[in-house]
C-alpha cells in the first residue's frame, strides 16, 4: 500500500470515527484526551474577544501551537474562546482535569487564565478557572480539576460531561501580550479531588485546648525555640518548660501541622507557673500570617512558684482607626490599631519574657506552661448601651422598632428589593418572621420567586431582607441594633446605611448613589465562614465602577453578651464616623469624604461574599435575628432631610419619583 493511500484511509477513518461521537483526530491513551493541539487545530472552533486579539497557528516541530497575541488597549480580558466544532459540547466524563500548556513569548511577565463552561444560567456562575503567571520566555500548565477554582478551592460542581466553551485570556494591558497555546488535554481520574496542601491543615482544638488537656506535648505540636531560649516536655509530656537566659528570647508552639482554627473563640487563656529562681514577666501572643494579637503580660512580674492565667485577646486595645483625612482608598490603619490577626488561621503561640525592673531579663527565668485554651466568656454589657449613644450631647431618639407584635410593621419597613448581592436566592415575605419581640430573617432552601412575584425570578433559596428606603432616613446621628448572627457556612448578613436623597431625586439609581458627597456604611457586616466573633467594617464612595473608593477592616474581633447578642451601633457625625459593639469603641474614621447625604437602615441576609465558603442545605434554616433598632440625632445636627417620608405600608420602597407621595 503507498504512503498516500495510507495517509487517506487513516484520515478517514479518523473523519469516520469524530462523526460517529466514537474518537477524536488522533489516538488517545485511555488516561488522556487531547482537546486541542497543532494537529487537531480543525477541530475547535475559534473566536477572538476583541479586534485587540490575533492567532495564528504554528505546526513548526521546534515550537509548534497557537499563538495568542493581543495589542494593548481597552478589552478587559483579551483572548480567545475555543468551542467543539462537532457537537455542542465536550464530554470529558471519563477524567478530573483540563490543563493547558503556554508560553509566554512576549519580554513581561504575563498572567495567563484558563477557564471552562457549563452551558447554565450565567448567575449561577457555571465556570471553573484556574490561571498561572510566567515570566519572558517561561513555560507553564494551568490545571483545572473539575468542581475547584483559584487556587483549587471548592467552586461550582462543574458537569464535565457537558464543557461547552473553553477560554484562554490574558489581563488588560497597555502593552503589547503574547503567548503560545501548546496545548490543552483532559486527564485524571474522574471524581478527581486536589492534593491537601499540608499548609491549609486546620485543626480544631478538642474541647478547646491547644495545649493540655488532651493535646498533649509530644503527639500534637511542633517547638520553635528563638536565640538560645529552651524548652522541654514536663509532668510526662503534659505540661512545658520554657527558659529565657537573654532579651530578645522567645519560644513558639504551634500545631503538628498546617494551622489551629480558632474560630468559635475570641481568646486564648493560658496557664503559666515561675519555675524559676528570680520574678520574671513572662508574655504570651497568638500568631497567625498576617499578623498577631496582641501581647498579653500579667500587671507585675511573676514570684518563684506563683502561677497566673494569661488572657491573649483576638480584640485589640487599640481600636482599628482609618488614616485621618484619606479621601482614596486604604486599607492600611494607622500603625499600631487595630489587628490583622485571622483566627482561622493561628499559626503559633509565642512566649517571651519582659525585661525586669532593673532594666535586664532575669538570668534563668523560666516557666511552666500549663495549658492553652481557647475562650469565648459572655460580657455584660454596660448599663447605658440600648438607652442613648456612647457619647455626651442634647439627643434625641428618632427612631425606635421594637418588633413587637405577630409582623413586620409595613409603614415602617420595606420587605421587597432587588437583589443585587448573590443572585441565587429569592426574597420572600414568608422568610421576614416577627415574634417574642423579635425580628427574624430566615435563609432556608426553599424554591420560590423573587420578591414573592409570579414574574419574579424562581430561585431554590428563601431569605428575608428590610429597609427603610422611602419611609424615613437621618444624616448623622447614631443608630444601633441588637443582633443574633447566624453560624451555618456561607451565609452574608449585615447592618448597613445606604444614601436616600428623597423622592426629588429621581430614579432609585440616583436617589441611592454613593457619589456627590454619600457613602455606604457597613457597620456590621458578617461572613459566616469567619465565626461568630470576627465581622467586616467598611466605607464605600464614589460609586462602584472605576471610581470606587473604599476602606474598613475584615478583623474587628467581639465579645457576646450572655445571650449571645451583639449589640452594634454607628456614630456618624460631620467628617467623623465611629463604630462600637456591645457599648466598646472598635472602629473610628475621621475624613471629610465622611457622608453628608441622609440614609436609610437596611439589613440583608443573603450568602456568598468576597471570603465565605458554600452553603451547607443540611444547617439550614439559619436565622439573623434582630432584637431592636434604635436611632437618636443630636438636636444641632437635626435637618430637614431627617426623618419619616412615607407611612405607606407597601413591601418595597420607590423606583421612580412619582411611584409613592410623600
């Protein structure tokens, strides 16, 4: 048989066989599918993303693939989309990853995205994507598993059966890009899960204890001993000795690997005992890599043979405070407030000893440490705090919801919105529950339409929203509510104040735009993966598009009250805005980008947010519960803009000027 004849039959059994569903162009080993390569180039079908974007293939045997180059201009991600040319969509059932293989062939470093779809409602977010950065002239594979993103984190249970579109892109540039598509192929086990990372280990203390108890010595945790400092296992591995000669010493315990997860505290309390011939001052800290908590020391140095308890709080003394007068984005405090310490993320215990009254560290100072626990003990609360604001002044109260009664007060409250937060779930007035005084809005699967509209979108999820957009609103003054927030994973709820300029000012786009001199106040903002002692501040103006202007902090720690309520309130005053919680200042801001625009109180519960994790169906319902709002203004600060507008008991609040009269 000629060579030519043999190349033809070979070709179209290969057509023969891509018709038939039954293989692709070229051989595949039973571990593998080759998606696309120089050789299967007519079995994709290319599409550009901009006029910014040029490929060109190349079979060359040094240096073959597509090349991908993009001119620098406005497309955010310019690429190109590759989709089957024979049927609608790849089954890649049989493996557990897609990878491509590129090269940056251009003189910058370049980030290269690789992303895969399902063909589902786009709000559902039915992609996987993974990416990798190279420098000139490097070669690299970006690995999707299928159901993980980012990192290999969980994401959406992507269909492999049904990978309809793949996507290679770069990030915008005003420069010129250029890679080289090698390859992409299926590969894995079906089912296929990433690697555990021994880093992202998280242990959860048995009944607390990080040391003692039943975390013993020499089983659960690894020694670090810095500049000469000693330790050694005590009382058969159940305690630990520690001994500092010099200043500068300190003795690090941490887990047997990755990080503790602390989360269902806001404490550590250890117990420490002067072994020692001489007082000392010992100290202790919570680590974790972003920063620590503050370092905790008895009032007066330690007597040989005296033994303390020693309290590390995940609370700063110092309140987390904005940069004075910053009018851009910061996320950096002033030096020396507030924390950046994760508690889901605790990586070390760290000891140390303090210099003595005369000036040096005691020779041989040495301690035993007994146990570490972590805490959450309830506070009581101060006597003033539901009664008026943290600070003197002539107020007033203007507002005062006590939900009393068997439903949400309609001339006070709006209950339908758009949901402009997770998409996925529907608002209902069968999730806004009042009883026993309480406010309560329930997350629950539970299929239904938006807004309780038969027109409305159909979502599997159920959860509760208020506002008081249209029915009244203040500039300045202090507002504050008693909460229960919610432990399930992957849940949003928050306290916060958005602009309302009134009726006057057109359609709700306009009336609640955080530009010309408003602002978005997140005073309490949760996500549930965090714990229930950890939330976000934040302030947002300027819009959210290119000009969005931000700053806050994701580590304010807090105490509950013995019913386990926090109680958090917003101080807003001209220039000045400051947040407490349970009567204790923990944020403070002073700008004169502060808001001037009166504002409406809203409360969400929705899931999702930038840090949180899925949703769990199986602790669901999850209920946010709002024991009171109560709001006061300072009688020299009173205007016009405060106050009711509407008592008109509608579920929600005005889109258009003329939708409710004054």
């Amino acid at each position: 048989m000629s060579t030519h004849l043999a190349g033809r039959l070979v070709g179209w059994t290969s057509a023969i066989l891509i018709l038939l569903g039954l293989a692709d162009l070229r051989a595949q080993s039973p571990t593998t599918r080759v998606v696309f390569d120089p050789q299967q180039f007519e079995q994709v079908a290319i599409k550009q993303s901009s006029a910014q974007v040029k490929t060109e293939l190349s079979r060359e045997a040094a240096a073959p693939g597509l090349v991908l180059s993009a001119d620098g201009g406005p497309d955010g991600y310019p690429g190109i989309e590759l989709t089957p040319k024979t049927g609608t969509a790849w089954d890649l059932s049989p493996f557990g990853h897609v990878a491509a293989t590129v090269t940056n062939l251009g003189a910058k470093p370049v980030g290269v995205h690789l992303r895969i779809d399902n063909d589902a409602d786009w709000q559902l977010g039915p992609t996987n994507s993974e990416s990798v950065y190279l420098d000139p002239g490097k070669s690299g594979t970006i690995t999707i598993i299928f159901g993980y993103s980012y990192g290999k984190k969980p994401s959406y249970p992507l269909k492999s059966s049904a990978v309809v579109r793949m996507l290679v892109f770069l990030n915008k540039s005003a420069e010129a890009q250029s890679i080289r598509i090698e390859s992409i192929t299926a590969a894995g086990p079906a089912g296929e899960k990433p690697p555990v990372d021994p880093a992202s280990i998280r242990i959860k203390p048995t009944d607390g204890y990080l040391f003692g108890g039943v975390a013993s010595f020499e089983l659960t945790h690894r020694v670090v001993a810095k500049d000469g400092a000693e330790f050694a296992a005590a009382n058969n591995g159940k305690s630990l000795q520690i001994t500092f000669s010099k200043p500068g010493q300190s003795i690090t315990l941490m887990p047997v690997q990755g990080a503790w997860d602390l989360r269902t505290g806001n404490q550590v309390r250890v117990k420490i005992k002067n072994v020692g011939a001489a007082a000392a001052l010992p100290t202790v800290r919570v680590n974790s890599a972003p920063g620590s908590s503050d370092k905790a020391a008895p009032q007066s140095a330690l007597e040989p043979g005296q033994s303390t308890e020693l309290v590390a709080s995940f609370i700063p003394a110092v309140p987390w405070t904005g940069v004075k007068d910053a009018s851009k984005t910061e996320w950096n405090p002033v030096a020396g407030t507030g924390t950046k310490f994760i508690s889901d993320a605790a990586n070390g215990v760290t000891f140390s000893v303090e210099s003595g009254s005369g000036g040096a560290t005691p020779v041989a100072a040495s301690f035993v440490v007994e146990s570490i626990v972590l805490a959450a003990p309830p506070v009581d609360v101060p006597e003033w705090l539901g009664r008026r604001p943290p600070v003197e002044g002539e107020w007033t109260q203007t507002f005062q919801e006590e939900f009393d009664g068997t439903a949400i007060d309609l001339t006070k409250w709006n209950i339908h919105t758009a949901n402009y937060w997770d998409k996925l779930s529907h608002f209902s007035k069968d999730n806004v529950l009042v009883a026993d005084g309480k406010a309560v809005l329930r997350y629950e699967r539970k299929r239904g339409r938006h807004n309780d509209d038969p027109a409305g979108k159909e979502t599997d999820y159920a959860t509760g929203f208020i506002d008081t957009y249209g029915k009244w609103v203040q500039r300045y003054g202090y507002f504050e509510a008693r909460m229960k927030i919610p432990q399930a994973p992957g849940l949003w709820p928050a306290m916060w104040l958005m602009p309302d300029r009134g009726l006057s000012a057109g359609e709700q786009w306009q009336r609640a735009s955080t530009s010309n001199g408003a602002m978005e106040f997140d005073i309490m903002e949760y996500l549930s993966r965090w714990g229930v002692y950890r939330y976000n501040i934040a302030f947002h103006w300027d819009g959210y598009g290119k000009e969005h202007q931000q700053t806050g902090t994701q580590t304010i720690y807090v105490d509950h009250d013995r019913d386990g309520y926090i109680t958090t309130g917003l101080l807003w005053l001209p220039g000045q805005a400051a947040i407490y919680n349970n009567g204790k200042l923990v944020a403070q801001w002073e700008s004169p980008r502060i808001s001037s625009v009166a504002s409406d109180v809203m409360f969400t519960h929705v899931m999702g947010g930038w840090d949180n994790n899925a949703l769990d169906d199986a602790q669901l319902p999850a209920d946010f519960v709002i024991d009171y709002v109560r709001c006061w203004q300072r009688k020299d600060l009173a205007s016009p803009a405060d106050g009711v507008k509407s008592t008109q008991p509608t579920t929600a609040g005005p889109t258009k000027p003329d939708a409710v009269k004054p």
